[in-house]
C-alpha cells in the first residue's frame, strides 16, 4: 500500500504530537470555574471532535445551559488556556520516530500534508520545528466541517494536486479513519486495531513505519 503513495496527510494530535492532555488541562480548568468537575473519562467523548461541539458536551456534563454569546466568549477562554499551555511545547515533545519518518517520506520526493482540526496547528508544528517539512497545512482556519466529514483530506490532496488513490491518511482516531475513507483514500491507523477497525493497516506509532 505505503509503495504507491505519492502524498502522506497526516493528522496532528496523536500522530504528531500528542497534544490531548493539554486540551483536557484547559477543559478542567473552566469547569472548576463553573463550579463542576471534569474527569478524564468524560475527556474521551470529545476526542476528534470540535472546540464548541467540544464545549456542548462539557456544559451538558455539568447540567448548564448558556447563550451563544456566554458559549462563544467560554470556547474563547478555553483556548487561551490551552494556548498559553501549548506555548511551551518544544522538538522534545514530537512523538517517536515522527522527525525521521517524514524526513525519509521528502527523500523520496513524496508529499507530505497536515489534515488537522486543529486552528493552532501552524503554531504547534512550529513549536515542534517541523513546519519546513510539510509542502501543506490544511487546519481548522481552512475547513467548516469536521471528522468524519472527509473536507479536510480531500482539500489537502486538492492542494497536492493528486487524487485519493495516491494519498494515504495517517489517524489516531476513529472519525479520523472514517473521513480518511470516505475521501476515497487509504489509511494507516495510529493506535489500536480494536479501535481503528476501519484502518487498512494499524501500527503503534510512526516509528514502526522507520523499520
């Protein structure tokens, strides 16, 4: 499968970085303020899922309700916390063999993109000092719709100028490998095969894929 690619799209957290725990730091923290608390379990319903879905789900597991504006003004907050967290980051922190995979993916003149939710991706690769390797960015800036919706995969392979089938997706999460699909690609799962069972193949991490 990985023989014929001719573009990698890469998906940031958990792949790249795992930047989730800063996310869940941020989350708690504005549910102290509200007068509730938010565990890791509950955590887990928001993975791949977007900043005010993301917010949706925290007020509902508190039992508050809040108008637009209070909710917009909160997401806000929420991502001035996790800013000021991610801020810190640094090379140490990319996830094993990323650096050396993405490196030998350019050697071999395949393209490489970044397919991210995220609207702090371009300054989180940049705190990891890896901007320079990727030929695209598509993030949360460039896209309305998220995962399982394929819009973030299918405009970065448009950004490549190449089709679905000589791009390969790389996802930690499930609604990941389901967009994946869906934009008609191939696609390795990060992680678990019990979870990502969708996935045309399944390694720990990128480091295998160095072998």
């Amino acid at each position: 499968m990985l023989e014929q690619m001719k573009g990698a799209i890469f998906d940031l957290d958990g792949v790249i970085v795992d930047t989730a725990k800063y996310h869940f730091l941020a989350w708690r923290s504005l549910a102290e303020e509200l007068g509730f608390v938010f565990t890791e379990e509950d955590n887990e319903r928001l993975k791949g899922v977007s900043r005010m879905r993301s917010l949706d789900i925290l007020l509902e597991i508190g039992g508050l309700t809040f108008s637009d504006d209070e909710k917009l003004a909160m997401a806000d907050k929420k991502n001035r916390l996790y800013v000021d967290y991610i801020s810190r980051l640094d090379e140490s922190e990319l996830l094993p063999g990323v650096r050396t995979y993405l490196q030998s993916l350019r050697k071999q003149g395949i393209g490489i993109a970044l397919g991210s939710a995220s609207k702090n991706a371009e300054f989180i690769l940049d705190k990891l000092n890896i901007t320079g390797l990727f030929d695209v960015i598509i993030d949360g800036n460039k896209v309305s719709k998220a995962k399982p919706d394929p819009e973030v995969f299918v405009k970065a392979c448009e950004e490549m100028k190449l089709t679905p089938a000589e791009c390969v997706v790389f996802e930690d999460a499930e609604a990941g490998v389901e967009a994946g699909k869906a934009a008609g690609m191939q696609v390795v799962g990060i992680g678990s095969p019990e979870i990502l069972k969708l996935a045309d193949y399944v390694v720990p991490g990128l480091f295998a894929l160095n072998v």
